[in-house]
C-alpha cells in the first residue's frame, strides 16, 4: 500500500494561490456588499483565513494593522469557543483580541463534513459603533466612552441569525439600517469564505488539506529564518515619541529594543511611556501588529503570510505601558496613531542594524478626522484616514500624497463624499515642499480642505504635528502636519463644533529625506 504522495512546491503554489484567492473574494463581496461609504469606498475592511488551530495561513493584501493584530490575537479567540458548522462569531472588543472599537471582526468556522479545518475572518471599520461623537473616533478617557464594546458573541449559530441582537447592535447607531447592512455584508463574506475554503480541503482531502497547510507554514518559517539570519547579531535601540494624549501629556516615548541572536528576535518595549489618560494607548495585539509588518517588509515577496513567518519574533512589554494598555483604558487612537510610532520605533533600530535598507520615516500618522451630525432629522456619520509623505530610501525619492505603513484604505473619491454627506471639498492638493530634503527627497503630503455646510461636528486625531518625521543618513526630516479651523491653528486632537460655511484644512506631514543633499 502506497504512502501519501510527496508535496510539491506546484501544489503549495497552488493551495497558498487558493487560499490567498478565497480571502481576495471574500473582500470583493464585503466592498460590494456593504451600505457603508468607510467600507464600500475607502475600503477600511481586510480578510484572512486561519487553520484549525487559529494558526494564520492567508490574508489579502488589505491593512496591515488588521491582518497583524488578527494574527496575533486568533488563536486565543477561536479557542474559547465551541464551534458548530454555520456559525459566525463577532467582538470589537481591544482587551480581548480586537484593536479598537470602530473595527468589528466576524469570524467563520470551517467545516468538511464533522472535521473542523479552519476558520475565515473579516474586520471592518464602522463609523458609527455607538459613541456620542460622531464618527466613534472620541476624546475618550474610558473605554466605554468610545462606544458599544462586543465580546466575542455568536451572532449566526448553525446557520440562523440572531436577529434580536442585531437589532440591539444597530439601535445604539444613529443609522440602525445603514449598521445592518454592513453587517450582513462581513456575515456574507465569511459565508463566501468558509465555502471556497471547504471546498478546497474537500477536493483534496481534509488530511492532504492539513499536510498541505503544515508544509506551507514550515516553507514560511523557513524564509522568514533566511531574511532574519541576514540581521546581524546584536542590540539596536530607538526612541520615538508621540506628541501627546489629547489630554494634557505630552511628547510620550515609544521605546524599542532589538535583541538579534542567530535569527532570533526579540523586540523589547521597555521604556516606553505608561499608558496615559488620553486614548492613544493600545492592546499588545495591536503593539504586535506593527512589529510584525515591519519584519515582513524585510521579507521576499513570494514569502507566504503564514504564522511560520513570525514564529521566531518575540515581543516583550511592559504590562501597563502604552502598548500593553489595561483596561478599561481608552484606545481609539491608539490602533492608528501608536501604531504608526511603533512601525516608526522599530524600522529606526533596524536602520542601525541594516544601514542603507531601512527608508526614512514616512508621515507616522493616519490623520484621523471624524465628523457628522446626531441631528435626528439628517443624521449622519464618517471616517477618513488622509495620507501624506513616504520616507525616502537610498534609492528613490519618497511617494507623495499616500496612505503608509499600518493604513492601506483607499481615497474616499470626492463625488461620493459630497453626494452622500453635507461637505464640500474646496481643496484636495499635494503639499509641495514638505518632504524632507536630502539626496532622495521624502515624498509631500497633502493639503485637504472641507466646508461644512450644515452644523455638524468633527473630531481629529493626528499625530507628526509638534515635530515631523525623522530623515535617514543625514537627510532632513518632514515638515510637521497643520490643522486650522476658519484659518486657526487647532491642537492635533480636539473635537469642535461647525457651522455651515466653516472651513477645516488639514496639511499632512512630509516624509523624511535621505542622505545629504548634494550642493
């Protein structure tokens, strides 16, 4: 009796290419699908597939800080559950594997026959999650200050929706039907997603499926141990600050350690600030998020996203500190403005490591503006991250007027913006000159200026305003981003009311530049 047959590098191409199609389709049918312009337009949702185990075994190329923080925080959430075919779980929960409340995760079992092979997820960004700001993007102190917390809850069990609890989750929005819809959009691509996946692990097999899975994380592992072996052995350290809290502390340290030993690292945040009264505090799995797309980046392309690829990545930090954050501290800002400082932290000691690899800092912010109206006759909400300046690199100039390292959402396109809610774009422009000077030029961010016209209210949360982002072997640093309301200056994280005919511009940073500028 013959033995399973060898695997192949066609047939783990093929079955990585598979898995990898199943979470780009489940993407397309949540775009499509969605009611939403923060999720149908900018594309703020991102899919993966996971083994039984809760082990990461494919993801879309859709936002880092997401696909890191789900892969990070799976194994402890799948694991607490009894799972039966046609279920879907949702949470939101940060301290217990979300990353701030506006991202609601839904998550799939898969089933061939009685065996459970895997599970899919999405998470996607909602704009309204129930906090009284509008946009659910508050200066919060607490976390149930920032909206509706979900735990892990079974929303679909055995194939039936629990449509009393949907119902309780859109209630507590200004627009239930809009928050209805673009649930039923994620419970339709996890639908989508667990059938591609079963039917892959029936044709071949639940066992060859397993085999084939196992084979793939260790092709991973084995890539990711030849780029981290290249590292040389050694203790890198950098520091970091964010400009405040929005409530009074200012210039906190985002503090990393690199330890490096024969392909083994260990990422240390000791020295970092303790978490703070402000929300820019952050789980470890979004802490974990940022560590682990910086070392992806170092990786081949072809190397596959599976949980091999980070096996040999420790992360050490102190419970309490800003990226260890206990609850119930607030953490709206920080899934997007931390995390954007840690990436920043960790590539400036592996700059030290590997000199002429690493670029020059790109904006380190999402500039994070929230707006909308609880006005009971027009209500209304909306999320936007606006990008800015890429850092150089030895290279190459830095690419102007994009979304950077942990964000990769799309730009809301302006017809949709102004058909949809009451503001006008009177400017949408290149901040020429604010890239960092040097012999490649960091990339320039954006000037971007709205009119209401209706009252409304918005808040902002941003980052690289107090000083801009560091250049590379001897080149400048960005200019810092500026806000201003009617033409004065506002703080970086504030939330104001408006009046129709008020005017807010947002000036994004500018990339770090590299290498001295020749005369």
């Amino acid at each position: 009796m013959s033995g399973p047959a060898a695997i192949g590098p066609i047939e783990l191409a093929l079955t990585a290419a598979r898995l990898t199609a199943a979470c780009d389709e489940m993407g397309a049918v949540l775009r499509h699908s969605a009611f939403s312009t923060n999720i149908r337009d900018r594309l703020d949702f991102s899919c993966a597939v996971f083994d039984a185990a809760g082990e990461l075994v494919a993801q879309a190329a859709h936002i880092p800080v997401h696909l890191g923080s789900m892969a990070y925080a799976m194994r402890g959430i799948v694991g607490g559950a009894v799972w039966r075919p046609g279920d879907v779980l949702v949470l939101n929960d940060p301290y217990l594997g979300g990353t701030h409340l506006p991202d609601v995760t839904a998550i799939a079992p898969v089933f061939v026959g009685a065996a459970l092979v895997g599970f899919v997820a999405d998470r996607a960004h909602h704009a309204d999650i129930g906090a009284d700001a509008p946009g659910s993007m508050p200066i919060a102190t607490r976390l149930e200050d920032e909206g509706m917390i979900i735990p892990p809850t079974k929303l679909v069990v055995g194939g039936e929706l629990d449509a009393a609890l949907l119902a309780g989750f859109a209630a507590r929005t200004r627009d239930p039907r809009r928050v209805e819809g673009d649930f039923a959009a994620q419970l339709a691509a996890c639908r989508v997603g667990a059938a591609r996946v079963a039917a892959l692990a029936g044709e071949l097999g639940t066992g060859r499926y397993a085999a084939l899975l196992a084979a793939l994380d260790a092709h991973a592992a084995r890539l990711a141990q030849a780029t981290l072996a290249a590292i040389p052995d050694g203790e890198y350290r950098f520091v970091d600050l964010l400009d405040g809290d929005g409530q009074g502390a200012e210039d906190l340290a985002i503090a990393v350690t690199l330890r490096i030993t024969a392909g083994q690292v260990e990422v240390d945040f000791a020295g970092t600030a303790p978490q703070t009264a402000g929300n820019v505090n952050c789980p470890t799995s979004v802490a974990a998020a940022g560590v682990l797309y910086c070392f992806r980046c170092l990786m081949p392309d072809e190397a596959p996203a599976c949980a091999g690829t980070f096996r040999a990545i420790r992360i050490v930090a102190p419970p309490g500190c800003l990226v260890d954050a206990q609850r119930p501290a607030a953490v709206a800002a920080g899934n997007v403005e931390t995390s954007s400082r840690i990436v920043d932290a960790v590539f400036g000691a592996l700059a030290q490591a590997l000199p002429g690899r690493i670029p020059a800092a790109s904006q380190g912010t999402m500039n994070n503006l929230a707006m909308g109206s609880a006005d009971r006759a027009a209500p209304w909400d909306y999320y936007e991250t606006i990008g800015g300046g890429a850092g150089a690199a030895a290279s190459a100039d830095g690419a102007s007027c994009v979304q950077s390292h942990m964000t990769n959402t799309r730009n809301t396109p302006l017809e949709v913006l102004e058909l949809d809610h009451p503001v006008r774009v009177r400017r949408y422009a290149r901040r020429r000159g604010s890239g960092g000077a040097g012999a490649q030029r960091g990339g320039d961010g954006i000037v971007r200026e709205l009119e209401f016209l209706a009252p409304a209210t918005f808040t902002l949360l941003a980052e690289r305003r107090r000083r801009g982002p560091w250049g590379a072997a001897g080149g400048g640093a960005g200019a810092p981003g500026r806000d201003r309301l009617n033409g004065v200056e506002l703080p970086a994280k504030c939330t104001r009311e408006v009046r129709a005919g008020d005017v807010l511009s947002i000036e994004t940073p500018g990339g770090g530049g590299w290498g001295v500028e020749r005369g």
